[in-house]
C-alpha cells in the first residue's frame, strides 16, 4: 500500500515530506527532553515537581498562540518562509532553556518555545497535505504524525546516551543544531501549489472562521480528546517509571525506546490503513483498541511487561494520531488551510494543558499511585475520542484547493 502510495512522485514532492516530518520530529524531540529532566529541574531550583510540571502545561498552554500566529502568516506569505522562521524560533527557544537562572526564567522560556513549537505542526502539515497527491495522504499522514515519537525517541536515546555526561542543561544546548533545517527548506523545498498570494490578500481570516465556527468548535473538541490521549499517556511515564518503580535512566530510557517504536509503527499503520477504511474508522479502532492494553501498560510489574504494555499502548495511541494530519486538513476551509488545522490542534492542547498538574494531584492524592492517573485518563480519553469522532463527518479524499470531496 504504501509502495502503490509513493509511486510517481517528483523530487520537489519528497523533499516536502522530508522537511516536515523532521521539523515535527525536531520540535518534539525538544519538548520531550524536559519530561526526562523534570526532577533533576526541580532539584536544581529548589522547587516542588508539581511546579516543574508547570513548564509541560505552559508549553501547551501557549501552542494555540503559535498555531494562530504562523497559520495565518503562512496563509498571507506562504508556507515554505514561514516554516523556515518557525524552525529557527523553536531551535534558539529550546537552546535557551539550558541557560535559564531560575524556575520562573525557565518557565518564561518554555511558553516561548510554546509558540514556536505551535506554529510548526498546522504549517508543515498543510504545506504536505497541498502538496502529495490525494492517493498517498493517508500513508504520508502517518509519516507525518510519526515525527511526535520520532522526536521522543529521539529524546530517549540522548537522554540515555548524554545524560549522565553533559546533565540536563547540555541536553536543551543540543536543540540548536535543529536550526539546520533551515538550509535544507531554503535550497530544497519548493512553496506549495495550493497557496495563491492573490487569494491570500483577500481572505478575512475571522470572516472564514465565523462561517465555520460548527466546524471549528466540534474540531477543538476532538483536538482535545486527542492531546488528552496522547500526551495523557506519554509525558508522566517516564515519571511513573522513575518514582512508582524506581527504575534508573538506562532503564528508562530503553523502555521509552521501545514505546516509541511502536508509536511510530501505529502512526504508519492506520494512517495507511484509513487511505481504504476511511478516516474515522481508522481512528475509532485504535483508540478502542487501547482499552484493553491499560492494565499491561500501567499495572505490569517489570520492565519487560511495562515495556510490552508501553509499546501496545502507544501502538494504538499514535495510531488514531496517524490518521489527524490528513483528516484535519481534508476537514478545513481551503482559504484558511494554513491556520484553521493547526489552531483547533493547538486549542486542543490548550484545553488539554492541565494535564500534567491533573495526573500529578490525581497520583499525589493516592499515594503517588501514578498508574491510576496515567489508566484513567487514557481510558476517559479512548471513549471521548470514539464518541467524538462518531458524531463528525468524513472528508477523505477532498479536492485540497475547492473543498470538493472527488
């Protein structure tokens, strides 16, 4: 499927796909760094975890601003500029955190790379999606949402690799080499056939959004359930590895290896597998899927069984993620491509941020029993995403310049 999917392409259409799902990668790699660190960040300020933790939420909390701030410079001035100064922001932010003082320099700092790391996703995303032909976009689609574990993963091996030799401040002074893509847009990526400057000059964005608000308002619902379901189930675990457990860094870094192997083989497989199924029943079946892997995952008492767990859940989690690139962008308003996926995204993780301070409390209140919170939320978020889903309507295949479905 995915070899009929990559047939015929041109150089331009590759280097496209190359691009965006290493800026993706590269942002998330950045925010993953932190949820290895955040005690050593605590102990090295003198603050409670929970005040760390604040850091995750903050990050989240400001995507939406970053989604809204690029999405529409990329709908006046392009994708391929505006991509290029998101990943350059995102590199200098991330570098900076390994000179902050203080926790609420530190803080300060990771709400700036909030902004940048919300911008990237709904400008790389749509400048893919405009791009590829309509038979590769559910594959390419799991390429795509791949880079989020490919970034953690990437995190889990430095984090096991460099830590214990350069601590958490030379692990964010790594962030800048991202900078590097810039090279590769600028001289390799070609602007999207979509974006019509003409157009662009002419597009009210608060006119489309008023037009659409049914849409957008169902759209930041299901971004919701889904930053939920994700970061719901990943950003604590290394935690819950570290303080349930008891497990040391090696340990902990192998394990969420393994667990991002499978993200990034789920996010292949349904976003491949929703190209015949269909968008929403791919979805709907991972997330289901998850429910009976929560008691392996959160409740197992070995790393090898956590670690089986681990990779089932995340599996599945970035499964359903798999198939959210190619839906969002098939669901948008073509005038407002650049900006409508990306912001119900990141508004999503906006009403989502608390997330991290909700499982904290929730572990804390039960005697640092991090598998309950971890468990609930991921099964609360599993059934939200089916129901969610199952009122919404499916796009797969639209003309990406009229909205048409073909």
């Amino acid at each position: 499927m995915a070899f009929e999917a990559l047939k015929g392409w041109t150089a331009a259409q590759r280097h496209v796909v190359v691009a965006s799902y290493l800026g993706w990668a590269l942002d998330a790699f950045d925010y993953f760094l932190l949820v290895f660190v955040m005690q050593d960040v605590a102990k090295e300020f003198m603050a409670p975890f929970a005040s760390v933790a604040v850091a995750l939420t903050l990050t989240l909390a400001m995507r939406p601003v970053g989604a809204f701030l690029f999405g529409r410079l990329a709908d006046r001035f392009g994708r391929k500029p505006v991509l290029q100064a998101d990943v350059a922001l995102y590199s200098l932010f991330g570098f900076a955190t390994a000179f902050a003082p203080n926790l609420v320099t530190f803080l300060a700092i990771r709400s700036l790379f909030g902004i940048a790391m919300g911008g990237e996703w709904g400008v790389g995303a749509s400048l893919t999606m405009e791009t590829i032909p309509p038979r590769a976009r559910g594959f390419i689609s799991g390429v795509l949402q791949s880079g989020y574990p490919s970034g953690y993963l990437l995190a889990s091996v430095v984090f096991g690799l460099l830590y214990s030799h350069i601590g958490w401040r030379g692990m964010f002074m790594i962030t800048a080499v991202p900078a590097l893509l810039i090279l590769y847009i600028r001289g390799k990526v070609p602007e999207s056939p979509a974006f019509d400057r003409r157009r662009a000059a002419k597009t009210a964005i608060f006119d489309v959004l008023s037009r659409h608000w049914k849409l957008a308002l169902y759209a930041v619902m299901l971004m919701t359930a889904f930053n939920f379901f994700s970061h719901g189930t990943q950003d604590l675990y290394p935690t819950f590895l570290q303080k349930q457990h008891h497990f040391g860094h090696g340990t902990v870094s192998a394990i969420a290896v393994i667990y991002n192997i499978g993200a990034i083989l789920g996010g292949l497989t349904f976003g491949s597998i929703s190209q015949a199924l269909g968008r929403r029943r791919a979805i709907v079946a991972a997330a289901l899927l998850v429910i009976p892997a929560v008691w392996l995952w959160a409740y197992s008492e070995t790393a090898v069984m956590l670690a089986a767990g681990a990779f089932v859940v995340q599996f599945f989690v970035q499964g359903a993620w798999g198939v959210i690139p190619a839906h969002l962008n098939e669901l948008s308003p073509p005038e407002a491509r650049g900006v409508f996926p990306g912001t119900v995204y990141q508004f999503g993780n906006l009403l989502a941020s608390l997330f991290a301070i909700l499982q904290v409390r929730i572990a804390e209140s039960h005697g640092n029993d991090y598998a309950l919170a971890l468990a609930s939320v991921a099964i609360a978020a599993s059934l939200a995403i089916v129901l969610l889903v199952a009122l919404g309507r499916e796009a797969k295949g639209v003309d990406m310049t009229t909205g048409i479905r073909l």
